[in-house]
C-alpha cells in the first residue's frame, strides 16, 4: 500500500471540515489509511505525522483472510484487534486494542517480520530496528541488546473483565526500508527479558496482518 504525507496544517483543516472520527467497528477488511497527527511543539507546519489503522475480526485459519486464530479458547473466534501506527519526528507509535479475548488474562504481544498464515510460524520472527547479526530462522534473536522493547515493537496487555484491552508502545526510530507486517499474540503474560530467553512468549495465539507502511 502506499501511504501519502500530508502536512499537518492540510490535515487539521481537513479534520475540523469533518467533525468525525473513524468508525470503530472492527472489520476483516484491512488496510484503511488515515493520515492524522498533532506536533509536539505544537508547529503545524513543521512535522509530518503518518497513521495507519488495521483491523480485523478473528477467524479460524481456513477461514481467515487478515486476522488469525490458533487456539480459540485464548482467542475465540469472533475477537477483534485493531492498530494503529503513527510515525512523527524519527520515532514510531504503535498503539494495539483487543476485544473479545479471554477475560482478565495478560498476553505478550509483538510485531512480526512476516503477514499472518495458517500457522503462527507464518510470521516470521521479531520485527528489529537493528538485526540481530547472531540470529537465524531457526533461532531467533534472544540476545537482550536487540531483543528488547526499543529495538522491537511490544505490546503487551492485560485484558479486563470484558475481554478488552490496550497497549501502546514508541520506539526511538522512523521506518526505512523494512517494515513489519503483522501483529502476533502469544500464550505468555509478559515477554522475557533475560539473556538466552529475551524476546520470548510462547506459543502463537492469533495473528493480525497490517499495512505498516
């Protein structure tokens, strides 16, 4: 997909002319592309803010085209994510919410290398800023100076009593040529740190393919 930078002065007359915001209800139809943002120092004209929101409704793998479930007792059918990415300033804001997951339960959640499949390894490993130079495809990077929350996109939550939840992460750096391509839930609560286990967090529970860029 390709996405259009617009200055933020365009995109704040544009806003205020529409007086809305868009909808919230999930759908499998991924890609909606919403150029949106405010400047720290509050300068118009001076940064230009990109956003990109993906949603999609969870399916079983033979039946799924965007959003993937692979255990449905921890991600029934049915549950919705939705993210969204904002790049401003040589940084990055990713912000992730669920619904309709199992109730009051932490889940380990990070941004893939690769869209979404029938299985969870379909994903590929860890979207990292800087590569790990010691990892392959058959083992990943665990190593804490690349697998970690700056160099990485995590979002880990806790859901409610609803089955919703939110996370939000920003990381120290813009996009360039590599880009993620999925957001992938885990069986862990929270993802490990320690060298040898960094990164880590079990089993891949569902899947979301999104436009990054």
């Amino acid at each position: 997909m390709r996405l259009t930078r617009l200055p933020l002065a365009v995109l704040a007359a544009a806003a205020l002319a529409a007086g809305c915001t868009p909808s919230d209800q999930p759908s499998e139809q991924t890609g909606t592309t919403e150029p949106a943002g405010t400047s720290a120092e509050g300068d118009a004209a001076s940064t230009d803010v990109v956003t990109v929101r993906d949603s999609g409704v969870l399916a079983v793998p033979e039946d799924a085209q965007t959003a993937f479930t692979y255990n449905q007792d921890a991600a029934p059918v049915g549950a919705s994510m939705d993210v969204e990415v904002a790049e401003e300033d040589e940084q990055t804001t990713v912000r992730l919410s669920v619904q309709g997951f199992q109730q009051d339960r932490g889940y380990a959640v990070h941004a893939h290398t690769q869209p979404c499949g029938k299985t969870g390894a379909d994903a590929g490993p860890h979207f990292q800023h800087e590569q790990d130079p010691a990892a392959t495809p058959d083992k990943p990077s665990t190593d804490p100076a690349f697998a970690n929350a700056r160099n990485e996109f995590w979002l880990d939550l806790t859901t409610d009593a609803q089955g919703t939840g939110e996370s939000e992460t920003t990381v120290p750096f813009g996009f360039t040529d590599r880009v993620p391509a999925s957001i992938v839930v885990h069986e862990a609560e929270h993802t490990m740190t320690e060298p040898g286990k960094a990164g880590t967090a079990g089993a891949r529970l569902a899947c979301l393919t999104v436009t990054f860029r």
